[in-house]
C-alpha cells in the first residue's frame, strides 16, 4: 500500500503566496478594465479619443436640378432693358435671355431655366427682407439657392442710416437658418457685395449718369460725385469700409455651414467697366455686366473646390 506524503509546510507557504499573487493580478487586471471602461465613458480612453475633431467635410452638388434667387435689384435685372424697370429674364440667376446665359440657363439648359427656377429678389431689398424672402423661397423646395444682397443697405441718403455690422450679421444667419432647417439638402451660393466705389469711379465719367444719380441712387457713395473734398472722401471711404464689413459677414457665416460656399469676393473684386453698366443708370448691371455676374458665379457653383 502507497502512503500519500503530506507537503511539507514549506510548500504549503509557497502554494498560498502563489494564489495570492494570483488573486491579486485578477483584480488589477478589473480595476485596470473597470477603469478603461470609465475613461471610454467620459471620452478619454485613448490619444485618439482625445485628439480634436476633424474639421467637418463639405458637401457641395455641382450641377442641381432646380434653383431659386433672393436678393436685390441686381438678381431682378433692374435697368438691364429699360429705364427704371425690373427685367428678370436677363437676371444672372434665373434668367432666360440666351445672350446672358444666367446660371440657371448654364446649369439646367434653357427648358430648365423656365420650369425650374424661381426670382424672389425684390428691387430695392435690403439684407432685412433676406429672411421673409428665404422662406418664400424654401416653399418651391430648390436644391439651389442663390444670394446676392447688401448693396442696398450701404447705399442710403446718409452714411448714417447704412445697416449696422451687427443687425447685416443677425438677418443674414437668421435666412440661412431657416434654409438648413426647412431644407437641410440644399445649397447656397452667396455673391460678395460689389464694390460700390468702383461703379462710382467708372459712372462719374458720363454726364448723363451723373444727371440721373441726382435722381436719389445710392447717395451716400453716388452723391456730389465730382466732389473730392475731405469730407465727401471720407464718405465714400465709410461706405466702402462697410461694404468689406458686410462680405467679411457673408464669408464667415457661409463658411460653417457644409453646404454654403461664397464667392470668394469674386463680384467686388471684379473691375466692371461702363460696357458693364447699365446705361439708363450707370450704376446697375447692364445685360453685359448680367452676363459677366452668371459667368463668376456658374464658375464657382461648379468648381471642385470652393474659391480661396
């Protein structure tokens, strides 16, 4: 008959500091899971959890299927055809006259300029009336919207009355607000404010052009135009001080949003010359200065990339 050996006490110490050991590694390795768990929780398990969020990727459709305009005289082809009238089949956006080949005849063909476009820029307008147009706009339900506002709102009597920064800013986050929320699909192209001192020094050279400023246009750039004084300067630079405020507004609202792209201050920076000109006015867009306005934005609406 075999007799079992009992261990020797020895062994016995060593076995019980073993399952020790053991015991203990079994609950470091919990607390260590139970920890890991906690941080995934609060968002800071890992370097990459903690690394900052990748800047968002735009999204921009380069050739939609409808396309409606809000604005001012300019989108309405104001004085394009006849004297003091709105002409909107010559209208950049929206247009349908074949010689201007506004972005809508460019992008949809001329069936599509007709069926599936809407113009409810308004003569006159100012970035005020940009919300309550928005929402006429986003009922005919575009995959496109354009914009181009803010003229008006630097051209007043005085340099006094001109649209503040601030309020420019609030209506005009309002209208793209309301856009993303009805429509969160579609687009918004935006045009810079034209350079208003520009029209001024092309206009001033024409006799008949000064005679019909004298009518009321955009006074606090357009008025005593041949007035160079210190004072009549420092107006005119007011307003143009105003209108960069404004394009610095479109340009930082437009750019958090992934499917709103500017034009990159392409109009202001655009040099019109008197041929641009409508010449009832000599400050509105003439059909060529139309023209000129659909070929900048149709370039930029289907570029890859969005102007610098």
């Amino acid at each position: 008959m075999r007799v079992r050996r009992r261990p020797c006490r020895r062994e016995r110490r060593s076995r019980a500091a073993v399952a020790t050991a053991t015991a203990a590694l079994f609950v470091l390795l919990g607390a260590l899971a139970g920890c890991d768990s906690a941080d995934d929780a609060d968002g800071g398990a890992s370097p990459s959890a903690r690394r900052p969020s990748p800047k968002p990727t735009f999204i921009w459709d380069r050739s939609p299927a409808s396309i409606a305009a809000v604005g001012d005289s300019i989108t309405r082809g104001f004085d394009a055809c006849t004297v003091l009238a709105d002409c909107p089949e010559v209208s950049w956006a929206t247009g349908t006259d074949a010689t201007v080949r506004s972005v809508a005849w460019r992008l949809l063909g001329e069936a599509g300029a007709v069926g599936r476009t809407w113009n409810h820029a308004k003569s006159g307008a100012r970035i005020a009336e940009l919300p309550e147009q928005m929402t006429r706009a986003v009922a005919d339900k575009p995959e496109l919207v354009t914009v181009m506002v803010g003229a008006n709102d630097a051209c007043r009597d005085n340099v006094s009355h001109m649209t503040s920064v601030a309020d420019f800013r609030t209506y005009f986050e309002t209208s793209v607000k309301k856009l993303r929320s009805e429509l969160p699909k579609s687009q918004l192209y935006v045009s810079s404010v034209p350079d208003l001192k520009r029209l001024w020094s092309e206009g001033r050279v024409n006799a008949l052009g000064k005679q019909i400023w004298k009518l009321g246009i955009c006074q606090s750039m357009l008025g005593s135009p041949d007035a160079m004084d210190a004072a009549a300067v420092a107006r005119r630079e007011s307003v143009q001080e105003r209108v960069v405020a404004y394009n610095k507004v479109l340009r930082d609202v437009c750019g958090r949003d992934a499917r709103c792209r500017y034009d990159g201050g392409a109009v202001f920076e655009y040099r019109f010359s008197g041929d641009q000109l409508s010449h009832w006015d000599w400050f509105h867009p003439s059909k060529n200065g139309q023209q000129r306005l659909a070929e900048i934005a149709y370039r930029n609406i289907t570029a890859k990339e969005p102007p610098a």
